[in-house]
C-alpha cells in the first residue's frame, strides 16, 4: 500500500463546467422552488429577500441562460471528443450498465460477496449524467412554453401551456431530489469524492470504484493518442462548423429570451385592496321613506323607529338572529340590550351604548347621520314606546 499515485479525473475545463451547473441549478432550483411554493413562509422570506417575485422570476431566467449556454458549450466538446480526438465514448449507457446496477443490488443486500468491476463511469454515474441531460432538456422546452406562451399556442393547444408548468415544476422536484438524495449520497456521504474540487483520485478510489479504467491507465490503452495529422484535418472541418451551429444555438437562446414578453406569472403580482373601509355615518340612500319629512319622522317605537330599526338591524338584531346578545325587533328586548347591558339609557343618549357605537361610524350596519340624530332626540325625550 501506501501508493499515493494520483489520477487525472476531471481535467480544469471540465470541472469549470461543472461548477457552472451547480451554480446555475442551485440558484434555479431555489428560485424555482419559492415559486412553485409561494405561500410556505420560508419561501415568503427568500422573495421578499430578493426584492420581491419580479426579481425572483429574473433571476431564475439569467440562470436558466448560464445554464443553456453551458449546455451549447457541453454539446460543443462532446462533439470535438467523439469527432476530432476520436476518444471511445465511455458514458454511453449499456447492457453492461444494467448487469452492474443489479449486481451492486446484490452486493449490497449482501446476496454478493463481489461488487461489480466498472471502467470510467459506474452504472450510477452514467445514469446521473443522462438523467440530467434529459431533465434539462425537459425544462427547457416546458420553460420555453411558459417564457412564450403565444408563440407556443400558436404551434400546440392551449392546454400545453399549463401542462408544461405541471411538468416544469414537478421535474424541478424530481431533480433537487435525485441531488439531494442520490447524488450527495453516493459523491458526498458514502465516501467524499473529491475529484471535482482535485480533478483527481487515488489509486485506492480508482481500484475501488473504477478498476477497469485503472487497468486500462495502467496498460497504456487508455487513451489512444489521435493520429496528429487526421486530427488535424478533422478539426479543420469540424470547428467551423462547431462554431456556426453553436452561433445559430446561441442566436436561438437570445430570441427565445427576448422575442416575447408575455411568460406566464407563476405567483399573482401583489396589490393593496382595502379589506375594510369604515363607513363615516352619511345618509345611505335609503329605501324606506326618509325619516326626515317632518310629517313621517318617527316620533316613538311604534310610529317609526321600530321600522327604521327593523331596516338596518333586523338582519343582525332580530329574535333569531341577535349578534352581541341583542335583539333589536321588540321595545322591551331593544331596553333590555345585549351582552355588554343595556342599549339604550331612556333620557340620555350620550350614554346610551346603541349611540355610542353607531357614532363611531364602524359598525357592520350603520344608521346614516341624520337618523342617528332623530333617535337621540327620541331617547333624550324619554324613549317613548
Ligand atoms: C351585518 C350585521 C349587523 C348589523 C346590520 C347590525 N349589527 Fe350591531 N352587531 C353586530 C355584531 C356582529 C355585533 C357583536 C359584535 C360587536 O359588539 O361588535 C353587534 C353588536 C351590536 C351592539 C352591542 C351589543 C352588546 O350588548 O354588546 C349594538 C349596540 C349594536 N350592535 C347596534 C346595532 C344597531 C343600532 C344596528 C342598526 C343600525 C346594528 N347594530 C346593525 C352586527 C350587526
């Protein structure tokens, strides 16, 4: 032992790349996730701590884009590896990867004494790497939808506007999930791998979990240089052309970007809406007749106020329904009050709790002014019935 050889993994470009991944899918997955979840508190803090939902929603565009340029720049240098340096494609999914997954399965239910033998990317690796190519691809073209959803109904029915949302946030969940769960397990819990911060692992790690790559390093054949020459003339023709599909893919994202102003608003731009403005008391256009003509005021209970009384309490003060205990529809249980005492104090008005709170002006049913004025009279006068 004590072989502290160490082994070029994720040389500096690559994990530049996937530091730009990180980066951007952790600040969609927050900013995403406060929206799709705009009512939990804890999501109510991070918006407002961001300056509100408008900022929030521009934030997670501006990465969206790092995350799409990345993707146009990914494509680009697994294209120049495939094409120009002819490297063997070593993350290619196969039959091989589906027998190493169960044979880890029996290895860990401990119905296998021996773990699978994997070259440069385990089963689980690839898995990982494609699950992510076929999620971003999922959410952008669910994100695009909802960036442009005319030019989407234009194309597609309606309805894939808000099945896209569906699916934009549902795989968003599946996503930070499989991170949180399986990618932080099997990177960071089951054993630290360091290669994206070193670019490198041990002998030990690579026997452990890529003894095949290792045998490969070790005879020589792991990576077979490129014929310089043929590289060459392959590079030739591929860059340009690299550069012109990647330009139109660029030019793409910026008018997929811009073009239209019209993307979908997840969480309902806040307004101020008066919950509840106190009436002052007014006259309210009344339908009953106005108590003010001289010849029809109300001049006792019984001629007038028992009426008057019965329009604007009677729905809240009645027999049947008598809120705060009181029952406005009679003379004796109008004297007799509510839960606080009497209502009205016969030959004082200013003491009387029926004027009192209607002078307030807030009460869910008002006498107007003039009214208010008349029954003070009456209860001043001495109340008659
Ligand atoms: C829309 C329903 C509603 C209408 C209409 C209404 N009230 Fe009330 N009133 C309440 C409720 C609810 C309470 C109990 C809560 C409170 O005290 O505010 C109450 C309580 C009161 C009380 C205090 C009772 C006590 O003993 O605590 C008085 C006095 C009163 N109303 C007078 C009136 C008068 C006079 C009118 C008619 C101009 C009126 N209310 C119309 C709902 C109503």
């Amino acid at each position: 032992m004590g072989n502290d050889r160490r082994y070029l993994r994720f040389p500096v470009p690559e994990r530049v790349e996937h530091w730009i991944v990180v980066l951007s899918f952790v600040v969609l997955a927050i900013t995403g996730l406060v929206q799709k979840y705009a009512l939990v508190t804890i999501s109510q803090g991070i918006i407002s701590f961001l300056g509100g939902v408008e900022n929030v929603r521009a934030i997670h565009r501006l990465a969206s884009v790092v995350l799409m340029v990345e993707a146009v720049y990914h494509v680009g240098v697994v294209l120049y590896k495939l094409l120009v340096l002819r490297v063997r494609p070593t993350a290619i999914p196969g039959i091989t990867d589906l027998r190493n997954a169960l044979r880890s399965l029996a290895y860990n239910l401990g119905f296998s004494k021996e773990r699978p033998q994997q070259g440069r990317y385990t089963f689980d690796e690839k898995a990982e790497y494609w699950f992510m190519i076929w999620g971003t691809l999922i959410m952008g073209v669910t994100g695009f939808m909802m960036w442009n959803p005319i030019a989407t109904a234009r194309l597609l029915p309606g309805e894939f506007i808000p099945a896209s949302k569906a699916a934009h946030g549902g795989e968003a969940l599946l996503a930070v999930l499989s991170i949180i769960v399986w990618h932080l397990y099997h990177v960071h819990l089951r054993g630290f791998n360091m290669s994206m911060f070193t670019g490198r692992l041990s002998e030990e790690e690579m026997i452990h979990d890529h003894p095949l790559e290792l045998a490969d390093l070790k005879a020589g054949v792991a990576h077979r240089e490129p014929d310089p020459v043929a590289a060459t003339r392959r590079r030739r023709i591929f860059l340009p052309l690299y550069l012109l599909a990647g330009a139109t893919m660029l030019f793409g994202i910026y008018y997929f970007t811009t073009f239209e102003q019209t993307a979908i608003t997840t969480v309902p731009p806040p307004e101020d809406v008066v919950v509840y403005s106190p009436l002052t008391p007014t006259p309210i256009p009344s339908p009953i007749p106005s108590p003010t003509t001289p010849a029809e005021a109300p001049q006792s209970w019984s001629e007038g106020f028992a009426d008057l009384f019965a329009q604007r309490c009677g729905t809240c003060h009645s027999s049947t329904a008598a809120f705060g205990g009181l029952d406005l529809s009679s003379y004796a249980s109008m004297l007799a009050g509510g839960d606080s005492g009497p209502a009205i104090i016969p030959g004082d008005s200013a003491s009387s709790l029926l004027i009192t709170r209607q002078a307030t002006g807030d009460h869910p049913g008002q006498f107007s002014g003039e009214e208010l004025a008349l029954i003070s009279q009456w209860i001043d006068g001495g109340t008659p019935e």
